[in-house]
C-alpha cells in the first residue's frame, strides 16, 4: 500500500530527527546544568565522553573505515592541545571568543604536522604502519618534554580556562555540538565518493588501484583529515583540564583511543560513539573497586576480542530511522486491523 | 676513553635489547603478531627472579625458576588468547589489541600483587672486576657475552633441529606445512616457549644492570626492543641481535653526547630512518606482495 521510500528521503527524515534530538538533548542539559540538577562531576564525565568520541570517531576514519592501524592519535591530540592552548593564552580574549579559532588552529597544526608524517609513513602497510605511527607519536611527545616553550614535564599551564564551578555549561555546549559535527561530517564522508574509495582500499588496496583509485591521495586525505579533528580533540581537553602534560599523550592514550575504535566495531561510526562512551564511563563506575579497576578492563578487553573479535557493533550502524519505521509499521497496522475488520 | 666506555655501556644495554627483539622476531615470524605483551613478559621474569631471592634460594635456582616460570605463561597465554583467534581466523587487528590486553592484563596483575613502588634487587653474580679508564665493565662484557651465547644457541636450533626445522616451514607457509604432518599449533606454543625464556634471561640481566624493578618496566623496554628486532629486520636471528647492539649503542652515544631527555626519540628516530630507507630491515629479506 505504501510506497516504499526513497533513499533520499528517508536519509532527510532521518537527519531531520537525529537533528531535533540533538537540539533537544542540548537545550535539556542546559537547563538542567543552570538549575543545578546535575552536578559538576557529571557534566564534566559528559565532557570527556564528548572528547573521546571526537578523538575515536577521527580514528575510525584512518583505522576502522581505511583500514590501516595508527598507533600515535594521542600526538596529534597534544600537538592540537599545545597550540589551541597557546592561541587563546596569547591573544588574551574572552575564552568563548577564543576558543574557536584556538581549535581551528589546533586542528590544522595537527593535520599539517599529520600531512608531514603521513608522506613518509603511508608508504608501508599494516603492522609496520602501526610501528612507525607509533614512533611518530613517541617523537612528538618526547620533543614536547624536551621544548622550553612547552614548558617541558612540568606540564604546560596557566591558560585561560571556563570555571567548573560558575560556568560549567559553556564548555559543554562547545564540546557537544563540535562532537555532533564530527560525526556528522565522518558519517557524510563515508557514504560519499571519496569514503567509498577509501572503504575500497581498506577491502584491497592493490584491486583498488587498479580500479583507478588514486590510494596515496585519499590515504593522505583521510589521514590528515584524521589529524585535524585529533588535534581539535586535543585542543578540547586542554581547556577542560587547564593543563597539558605530555606524559598524559603518549602510546597508552593512543592505544586507549584505538580500543575505542576496535571495541565498537571497526569502521562503525555509532560504534565508536557508544564504546567511547562506555569506556570513558566503565572507570568510572569501576572506581569503587579502585585497585582491581584496571585489571577488570584488560579481563573485559581480552574477553571482547574472543568472543567478538568484530568488535561489538561490527561494521553495522545505529539508525534513527530503524525505529522510525518500526513505530509507522505498527501504527499502520493497527489502522488496518480497525478498520478493515474481517476484510483481507 | 670516555667515548670506549660509552660504547661498552650501550653495547650492554643493547644485548638486554636483543634478547628480548630475538623473542619477539620469532614470535612475529611465526604469526605475524606483534607481541605487545612480551615487553612484560620480562617484567614477571624480574619480579620471579626477585621473589624466588626473596626466599633465599640461591641465584641459579632463581634463574631456571624465572625461565621456566615465563616459559609457562608465554605458552599459558599464546593458548588462551592468540591460539584461539588464530584459529577462528580472526583479523590481525584483534589480535593485535588482544596483545595489548594481556599486556595491560599483566602490569595491574603484578601492580597488584607487589604495589606499583619500586623494588629494589641485588646484583647477582660476584664477577672479577675488570676496569677500562676506571669504569667497571664486566657486568657490561657478562650481558654481551650472554646475547651473543643465546643467539648462537637460538641459530643453531632454529637452522639444525627437527623443531627448528618445522618452524621454518610454519612461518613459511602455515598451511603447507600442517598438511606436511607439522603439528602448527605445536610449533606456535613451542615458539612462544622459546621467545619467554629469552625474555627470563634478559630479565636476569636486567635485575643484574639496572637493580631495580617496577611492574611497568616492559611497557617501554618491550616497545624499544620491538624497535631493534623491525631495525635489524624482523624474523631474522642475526638481526635482532645487530638491531638490539644499534639501538643500544645510539642509546649511549646519546645519553654522554647528546640530550638525554631525547634518547626515546633518537630510538624511534631511527626506526623512522630504516622504516623509510629499507622497510625490511637491515637483515631482513624483502617479500613482494602478489595479487
């Protein structure tokens, strides 16, 4: 009886939903967050979930959707972090004026610097592409230890930062409606051209050549791209944390980001978002048993590699449409049975 | 003088590197799997090392019993985790994060055991002292000539026995060599075995170097011999070992000229450097990949 719906529409309605939601959540927290309903140490679990889904989902792009294992995300989070931070400590504005244009500066040193080493480092494949990100990221971190302008391991400080206490709503709304966005955009970039071309090199690079896909342009693309949004992410934290320690970004970070990426199924966009989520919360909620917390999350870890080795979500997605559907399906049906009584 | 000495104390460094990079050469020869949970297979050598003192056995019971005891939990774990996803035909990235997991698995276990603070260790073997230009070498000249044994010993049992022969064939060609009567699974836990128990030895040496453990000593020490093992060219036995000396001696010759605060970047630098200029490594051979 009904037609079925075109692609096109159904992803506008599909959008159109997702969209209000987001609108709603935001506006609901914000109420919340200034009458106080929600305490600061929730809002500020909301804010690392949101970073870690920037940081993951910019994975996703290079590891779950390319297929090519990074190792070093974490320094291109600090690169991003130093220089947001710098931005907004040297031209002194209020911080919401700031910020902006210090992530965007963030973003971009992180994917020139990305650009820079994914020319050498996009040249090998696999494990070794693994090994020298890895090597990439210990550099940067261990240079950053070493600069005087980053203050070296004391840690980078004193920049202007949004009070937890008076004003905890702002920061959250930045980190919010940046994380939709990212995932909007890698969403649109995966079911573009160019996110078809670079699935198609993570199935075969060498068939994907020879289908006449340019593989060293869109591995540089989507890796840069990867570094720019690393580097917002990192710019982000930094002003949640007020402090930039570069032992905080090294191969441990990089690799508790990948783990994000693997657990909710490689080159799962919703994946990503809800095992980033999920293991920003899991330590939390596993504080009480404080020593064994750690040892909890490598038994978790092991065990999901076992028994899911796809990771949880595999390549599938969440829609918003699924439900959708379901509820009109039922609803429909319900009509249909009021109305045609007995008839067939 | 002092340039010498450097050299020796690099090149001391490097053997613990090399014994540990021979480890994981094998292991990745034999299931293209970079064993992230190696490095910390060194660590519970140390610390069974350090317990097994703590009772009062004398210092060789302490080494066998560390050998066997890593032994036991490089195949323990090659089962439990790796075997299966091998099996199960897993992608490579699975297992890599498993690797990690066990990794991560191990550190808060013995974290928990023995608390994270450091411990401190006695040196072990009583040597002769033997001085250049005033320094102490012969801890220096132990650690080489140890590598240089195990290497020796690995080379000849990897060229010609049997196991070393079906090891061969199982890194070759998997399939191939199951359907030749080659018990694979066999050969992988036999592999891992083999690559713990050198990790024991270099955490005999370690504990006799540096005097001092912590449960997150193999994070770093794993990764920077894994870096060796790619330098010198990753499945070849020679290699590891040049690959661990290189890396020690660049270590040292930074520590006494260079910026000490860099030495993990000038490791990684170097990875970089051959990474780029030859991606096989040193003594590696170069496969061609075929459509």
């Amino acid at each position: 009886m009904s037609k079925p719906w075109t692609k096109t529409r159904k992803r506008a309605i599909s959008s159109l939903i997702t969209l209000g939601f987001l609108v709603v959540v935001l506006l609901v927290m914000n109420v919340l967050i200034q009458l106080g309903l929600v305490n600061a140490g929730v809002v500020d679990m909301l804010k690392f979930i949101g970073i870690n889904i920037i940081a993951a989902v910019s994975l996703n792009m290079v590891s779950g959707m390319m297929g090519q294992l990074v190792l070093g995300h974490a320094g291109f989070m600090l690169v991003g972090a130093y220089a947001a931070a710098m931005f907004t400590n040297a031209v002194g504005w209020p911080l919401t004026a700031s910020l902006t244009p210090a992530l965007i500066i963030g973003g971009l040193l992180a994917a020139i610097i990305g650009f820079l080493i994914g020319i050498p480092a996009l040249r090998l494949r696999g494990d070794y592409l693994a090994i020298i990100t890895l090597g990439f990221g210990e550099i940067i971190r261990v240079i950053a230890n070493s600069l005087t302008i980053t203050n070296g391991a004391k840690g980078y400080y004193g920049f202007p930062t949004f009070s937890t206490r008076q004003d905890p709503a702002t920061l959250f709304n930045f980190i919010f409606v940046i994380a939709a966005f990212v995932v909007f955009f890698s969403y649109t970039f995966g079911t573009s051209r160019h996110g078809r071309a670079v699935i198609a090199i993570r199935e075969d690079e060498i068939a994907a050549e020879s289908s006449g896909i340019r593989t060293t342009y869109y591995k540089l693309l989507t890796f840069t791209l990867s570094a720019f949004f690393a580097g917002v992410a990192g710019g982000l934290l930094a002003h949640q944390l007020g402090i930039i320690d570069p032992s905080n970004y090294g191969f441990s970070k990089s690799v508790e980001i990948l783990m994000m990426v693997v657990l909710g199924g490689m080159g799962s966009i919703t994946g990503s978002v809800v095992s980033a989520s999920v293991l920003t919360f899991l330590p939390e909620v596993l504080r009480g048993f404080a020593n064994y917390r750690m040892l909890i999350y490598s038994v978790l870890l092991i065990c999901v590699m076992l028994f899911r080795p796809k990771g949880l979500f595999g390549r599938a997605e969440l829609r918003v449409i699924k439900p959708y559907e379901w509820l009109r399906d039922r609803h429909r049906a319900k009509k249909a049975q009021k109305t045609g009584g007995g008839g067939s | 003088m002092y340039f010498l000495t450097q050299l020796l104390n690099g090149l001391g460094v490097g053997a613990i590197y090399a014994l540990v990079a021979l480890g994981y050469s094998m292991v990745y020869g034999i299931v293209q799997l970079i064993n992230f949970a190696h490095g910390d297979i060194i660590m519970v050598g140390s610390f069974t090392v350090y317990t097994i003192l703590s009772w009062n056995f004398p210092v060789p019971v302490a080494v066998m019993g560390s050998i066997l005891f890593c032994a036991i939990v490089g195949m323990i774990i090659s089962r439990v985790a790796y075997q299966r996803l091998l099996n199960k035909g897993a992608p490579r990235i699975a297992l890599l994060i498993t690797a990690i997991g066990v990794s991560m698995l191990l550190q808060n276990l013995y974290q928990l055991i023995y608390g994270s603070g450091a411990k401190a260790v006695p040196r072990m073997f009583d040597l002769p002292a033997i001085t250049v230009g005033g320094v102490q070498i012969s801890n220096t000249l132990l650690n080489i000539a140890v590598a240089l044994v195990m290497m020796v010993l690995l080379q000849l049992m990897v060229g010609r026995t049997k196991t070393g022969k079906a090891m061969q064939a199982t890194s070759e060609d998997a399939g191939a060599a199951t359907l030749m009567g080659i018990n694979t699974s066999r050969i992988i836990l036999f592999t891992f075995a083999i690559g713990s128990a050198l990790a024991a030895v270099g955490s005999v040496l370690y504990n006799n170097t540096y005097q001092q453990i912590t449960p997150y000593m193999g994070a770093m020490l794993g990764l920077k011999a894994f870096v060796a093992a790619v330098f010198g060219g990753i499945g070849s036995i020679p290699g590891a070992m040049l690959g661990g000396f290189i890396l020690g001696i660049a270590e040292g010759l930074n520590n006494a000229y260079g910026n000490s605060v860099l030495t993990d970047a000038v490791v990684f630098g170097l990875l970089i450097i051959i990474l780029l200029i030859k991606p096989a490594g040193l003594l590696g051979k170069h496969v061609r990949e075929k459509v």
